[in-house]
C-alpha cells in the first residue's frame, strides 16, 4: 500500500506536494526553526545590525549630524596613539586585574567559610550577596556620602581620631583604591555563590579517603578541594575580567574620571566621547577594540580551561 | 544534503518575510506608482526632503508644537494657576499661547537639565524624534555650529539683554533666546559678620578687602565658621567655573578666545592677565571652609553660608529666596568685589535659553512662540514663579520697583551691566577640556607650584584635547 507512495517519482509531484513531503520529513527541523526564527530576527536587528553599524561608524568622523566620510583606520590609530586613550585603557586593565586578584582568593575564602556547618549561615550568605543584588547607583550614593570632603563619615573618622581631613576626590591612589574597594565588595557575591557551588559539588568520599590516609586539612584543601576548584577558578577568573572591563558605574557616578584623568575607564569614555564631544568615530572605534581585545581575552583562557581539563 | 540546506533557508527566510510584512507598516502605493512612472516626479520629491532639513513649510491646519522645557516649569502645569501664583507663568507658556493661536497645541515636555538633557537630544535627534523647540544654557552654538540649530530670522532684539542670549549666538547670528536668567552676585551672612566683630553694613569692595575680612573672621571663627565658601573643583558641576569667570573679567581676563575658524571658544588657559586671579583665588580658599571646596554637591556648599558656617559668597539671583527659605534672615546683598583697577562683570547662570531645531515640524510656529516668551505680560510672570529674572529691558523695568533691594541688585547688574558674559562652548571635546581646567584648579588648590606653570601645563593639555 505504502509501497505506491514511495515510488512515486518526485518529479511528477507539484512544488506544493513536495513542501508537504518536506516537512512531513523534516517535522523536528521546521519545528525547530519556526520556535527560532523570532529570536533570531530579533537578535538580527538588535545585536548584530547595532554592531555592524558600530564598525561602519568606526570608519568615520561622524558627529551625529554630519554625512559619513570615511576616514579609514585613523579612529583605530588615535585610539593608540593619543596618551589620553593609552591612559583609559590601562586604569580599565588597573581595575579589572587588581579587583580580580583581591576579588577572586577573598571569594574562595568567603566560600570556605561559608561552607562550614555555622549557625546562622543563611543570613550570612545573604548579608555577602546583597552588595551584589544591590542598585550600582545605591551603592555610588553611599560611596559618595562616605567620602564626601565636608561632612563625610571617612573624614568624620579620620578627624575623630584627630587627623587631617583628607580630600578623597583629588588623591588619585584614595580614589582609585576606593573604585577597587567598590568593585570588589560589589562583585564577590557571585564569586562566593559560584565557588559554594563547586565547593558543594566535590564528593565527600574524596576528604574521606584522605583522611583515612592521613591527611591534615591544609593537605586537604591542597590536593583535593584546590584542584577540584580549577575549572571553576577558570570561569570566575574569564567572566570577572570580562566584567572587570566593562567598569562604568562607579566611574560615571563617583568619580567621572578623574582626577587628571586617572579613573577614566574605556567603556566611561565612549560615552564622554558619545554623548558630550560628539565624536562617534572614536567612541564606535574604542567600542570595537574593546570588544575584540574581550573576545581575544575569552578565546585564551576559554583555551587554557581546555588545556587545563584534558590535563 | 545541500538540497536540504535549501529548504531550510526557503523555510527562514518565508517565514521571515511573513513577520517583517506584518510589522511593516504598509507602503502607499500611489507614491511608488509615482516615482516609478515619472522622473520628474521623483525630482520633486527629492527637492521637499532638502527643505524639510533645511527650512520646513509652514504645515497647514493645526499643529502640535513640541517643546522641550525646563524641569520647574513643566511641573508647574500640574499646578492649579488659578490657586498658585507660581504657576501662572507656565499655565500662560502653554495655555495663552494656545488661546492666541487656537491651531496650535503645544506639548510641553521635561527632558532633564545640563547632562541629561544633552544626553536625552542627541539621542532623539539620532532617532529622528527631536522636538521643535529645546532648551538649554551650555550647547547652542555647539549645536549651531553642526548645522542642527535654525537662526532666529529677523528677530527684534531691541529688547533683550545682550548677554543672555550670547550662549546662541554664532557668527552674527542668534540660534535662541532666554525666557529667564539669573546673574551673580556677592552674599554675606550678617549673623557670622557681626560674630567675628565686624560691620556687616560695610561689606568688602575689593579683592584685598575681602581678604582681609575672610582672615579676620577666620580666626574669630577658631574652626566655627570660616570666611568664605569657595567651589573650587568638582568634577560633577560646572557652578565653579561659572563663578570663577566673574573673578576673572573683572580683571580683564578670561578662560577663552573666539577660534577664528568655526567662531566657537578656543580655551586660552593662560591668559597672561589671569595669573593675579588664580594667585587670589589660592590665597581665598585658604580662609574657606575646610574640605567645602571639592565638595561635588554644588547645594551643600552654598547652603554652608546660610548656615552660619561662612561670612561671604558670591550667588546667583535664586539665593535671595533660597537663604530666606533656609532660615537665613540676616542674609545680605553687594556687588563683588574688585581686584585692583578691575571693571565690574559677571555672569549669566540659569539663564534657560530656548531655541529651534533644524529638523522642526513646525519652525514658524516655534518662531512665534519663541518671540511670545519674549512678551511684557509673559516676562511679568517669570519671577513670581521661579524667583529668576526676566530677560528683556522693559520686563525689568517693570519688575524693579516691585521687588527687594537684594533683587533689585540683580536686576540693576543686567540693565546697566556693561560686561555680562556667558560661559564658553569649546571648539571640540568640551568633555576633555573641562576635565583639563578641573584637574587645573585642582592642582591650584592643593599644590604650591606657580600659577604661570599650571596655567601653561593646562593650556598646552587643552590644546591637546582640541586638536
């Protein structure tokens, strides 16, 4: 019976018989693409359409009202070779790696701990998190309150204790220090929630056996929960510096920059460049660079993490 | 294989097509028939689109005119004006403007001030939704110089007070005018004066009398109060350098010069005649309040003085009634202070400039209600609903005797003022070049290198930031 249908030739079908075979055939793969296909079109206009207008813009001189010239790679060059743009781009790595290398070891350690059987654990994991969860904008206010040079609580500190009130806004290390203390209280709440989860993860078989070898809890912590923490270290250490490079809140709301320009991050000054000297060329060309030196940054350690599991 | 692959991208790109045709919106057809069928016609078209960047038509039959205005009086039309005095000056913005032209509904909007203004209009002007009318202080020339801003055509200007629409004005033409502003003065807390043995009924006429004055009341005060509220740098508000260009006119110099090319503000950070300024202003702030200088909230530095915690500021026309609403009731009123052989000048600040966009819908509309800001009855309203001061010759006039001497002061500066200034608008970059003058005073205030070297440290950096 069936037989009549299979040998029919399919080129005596008509084009609207054979797109009904077809998708009798291909049921799963048009399911597929019909529950994708929005997204995709979405993701089409405001993703991919965005970032190639970007790189078409960083090509040019625009300034939001003039026609597109075309400069060629000229963005691309002042972006190297202005000490300015040198200078944003080194306070960004500044500021990724250093909250990075206090971020990610006070992290472990937070999770550690954490991860002890203590009474009232639950309200300390939530008192660790709640920076995290926590407006950037609320905690810039807070941050400006505490620091403020007239008034504030640091220089109400500092003067109770019968010292000179300090300027924190004009201290470059001061106010630095204080994008970093920000950065880090902000960001070590993922940090401990990720390594909790790796650190609840590791088979309690593992400790077991090393104790009946022997093993004090320093050997412990060495040659089990340390290597077991690798792939996680791996992923924290990629997506923080990722996020580490996108720093703009605490700039924009705390320090704008300043002072001699010292704060200044890239993602800071593509608005600066934007919105207030309308210079899109190097605005769109600093967006560029910046996303392909994270996406060479990702590529590398997403390399090592490989690397690191076959071994 | 391949054939597969092809059916594949039939199916995305049908079912692509299917939800981009239904969100468009649908194409007149007679239109396309049009162009299609005649050249000629496509010519036509192509010319109204360069009069609508250039100079839109005059629409025919009603028109919304939107406005983009100042925070305060776009709340106030949500006050009742019947009830509130303050808001009879919107109400009539929006509401007699209408009546006196009854084709006309104006939508007045508030877009946020300063950063977030800026912010919110380049953006609507990239997406094409621009308003017909914006306000603003610090970007009409900028703006003009782009080719964003329509000159105001045969404006009668006879009225207004040069200075306060010198922020929209580029290359002999006027891109605006203020509806209201404001001018700087000299305060002083009499309460603090007196405390410190001193008579508040002379206050300082000079730079060394002030001087004197702030120490004396320095070491009356022991850490109590001080002599002076000096807003040196910030970073976050422009309040400083709208204060210390008083300082520095008054001594014939200034933090800028007109670029010759584009007609816009070239920085000129070491103008010779501006170093005894800057040597005034470090030995000021020695006698200010301690740490109030890098305060970034501009309003807590200057409510210091109503709190009894310094003697002496300069303000703007809004502190008359914001001393008396902080408490301050001893709060007085005196021209600034000047330097040796200095020439009294100021400042226009809050001075809320309205303009028309090129891009406008509806530019002769805008025109007229523009030139209706400038009106007597409309003028009359301004200080009564925000404590500003108007902006035309005869609205002064009239206001003058019905206000207190402090005011009056104010108003005095702009009718006689012979050197009143706006702040400048930098060739390029003003973001780096205010960051260069910021990082300045910072160095001014809290090093003791030579002024001279700081200042050409910064000219050279600003020059940098302009290139």
């Amino acid at each position: 019976m069936n037989s009549s249908l299979s040998i029919q030739p399919s080129g005596s079908l008509s084009l609207w018989e054979r797109w009904q075979r077809y998708l009798r055939q291909h049921r799963d793969q048009t399911l597929a693409w019909t529950i994708l296909t929005p997204i995709l079109i979405y993701y089409f206009f405001f993703s991919i359409v965005p970032v190639l207008t970007n790189l078409v813009i960083s090509f040019t001189d625009w300034n939001g009202f003039n026609a597109f010239h075309f400069v060629g790679l000229k963005n691309y060059f002042r972006f190297f070779e202005d000490k300015y743009y040198r200078q944003v781009f080194s306070n960004t790595a500044y500021f990724a790696v250093v909250s990075m290398v206090i971020g990610l070891p006070l992290g472990v350690i937070v999770a550690l701990m954490l991860n002890q059987q203590i009474r009232a654990r639950g309200i300390y994991r939530t008192l660790w998190y709640i920076p995290t969860v926590t407006s950037g904008a609320i905690i810039s206010q807070m941050v400006i309150v505490f620091m403020a040079p007239y008034g504030g609580v640091f220089n109400l500190i500092v003067t109770g204790l019968g010292f000179k009130a300090v300027i924190w806004q004009t201290d470059v290390n001061a106010l630095r220090n204080i994008i970093l203390g920000y950065t880090v209280w902000k960001g070590v709440g993922s940090t401990i929630v990720l390594y909790l989860a790796a650190l609840q993860g590791i088979p309690r078989e593992l400790y077991e056996a090393a104790m009946v070898d022997g093993a004090g809890r320093f050997q412990r912590f060495w040659y089990i929960t340390v290597p077991m923490l690798t792939n996680m270290t791996t992923f924290v250490f990629v997506t923080g510096i990722i996020g580490g490079f996108q720093i703009f809140e605490p700039i924009q709301l705390i320090s704008r920059g300043g002072p001699f320009n010292s704060t200044n991050v890239v993602l800071n000054q593509i608005y600066n460049d934007a919105f207030k000297n309308l210079d899109f060329g190097i605005a769109t060309s600093s967006a560029t660079i910046l996303a392909l030196f994270l996406l060479f940054a990702s590529m590398i350690s997403m390399r090592a993490m490989r690397q690191g599991e076959a071994a | 294989m391949n054939r597969n692959r092809l059916f594949n991208l039939l199916a995305v790109l049908v079912m692509a097509s299917l939800i981009l045709t239904a969100c468009s919106t649908p194409t007149p057809v007679e239109k396309i028939v049009e162009v299609t069928k005649n050249v000629e016609v496509t010519k036509e078209v192509e010319v109204i689109k360069e009069v609508k960047v250039t100079e839109a038509p005059a629409p025919k039959g009603p028109v919304t005119l939107v406005i983009w205005g100042e925070g305060i009086t776009a709340g106030q039309l949500a006050l009742d004006a019947s009830a509130d005095a303050k808001a009879q000056y919107a109400h009539m913005l929006v509401e007699g403007f209408q009546k006196e032209n009854p084709d006309i509904t104006v939508q007045f909007e508030n877009h946020g001030w300063d950063e977030e203004l800026r912010q919110n209009l380049v953006n609507a002007m990239l997406a094409g939704t621009g308003p017909d009318i914006i306000v603003g202080e610090g970007f009409f020339k900028n703006f003009a110089a782009l080719g964003a801003m329509m000159p105001l055509q045969d404006i009668d200007l006879s009225n207004a007070i040069p200075g306060t629409y010198q922020g929209a004005e580029l290359n002999g033409k006027v891109y605006g005018l203020a509806s209201f502003t404001s001018v700087f003065g000299f305060e002083r807390n009499c309460d603090v004066i007196a405390a410190a043995g001193l008579d508040c009924a002379k206050p300082p006429t000079t730079w060394d009398e002030l001087l004197g004055q702030a120490e004396q009341i320095n070491k009356a005060g022991a850490g109590n109060y001080y002599g002076y509220s000096l807003q040196g740098p910030a970073g976050f508000s422009m309040g400083s350098a709208f204060r210390l260009k008083v300082y520095l006119l008054q001594a014939g110099a200034d933090m800028s010069k007109p670029d010759a090319e584009t007609g816009l503000d070239y920085p000129y950070f070491n103008d010779p005649k501006a170093i005894p300024v800057y040597e005034f202003l470090r030995k000021l702030e020695k006698q200010s309040v301690p740490g109030l200088a890098f305060e970034p909230d501009e309003g807590k530095v200057y409510s210091q003085l109503f709190l009894g915690k310094s003697a002496y500021q300069m303000a703007g026309g809004w502190h008359v009634q914001w001393a008396k609403d902080t408490g301050c009731t001893n709060c007085q009123y005196s021209a600034i202070p000047l330097p040796p052989g200095g020439q009294a000048a100021t400042v226009v600040v809050a001075n809320v400039i309205y303009g028309i966009l090129k891009t406008s819908k509806n530019p002769e509309a805008a025109l007229k209600w523009i030139e209706y800001t400038q009106r007597d009855e409309v003028q009359a309203l301004v200080f009564a609903a925000n404590g500003r001061i108007p902006t035309t010759r005869t609205a002064l006039e009239a206001l003058r005797p019905s206000v207190d001497p402090a005011t009056q002061a104010y108003i005095d500066l702009l009718l006689t003022g012979k050197n009143i200034q706006a702040m400048p608008q930098w060739v390029k970059n003003p973001q780096k070049v205010w960051q260069v003058y910021n990082d300045f005073l910072i160095k001014l205030f809290t090093t003791d290198t030579p002024v001279k070297e700081l200042m050409d440290e910064a000219q050279a950096a600003a020059e940098e930031a302009v290139k």
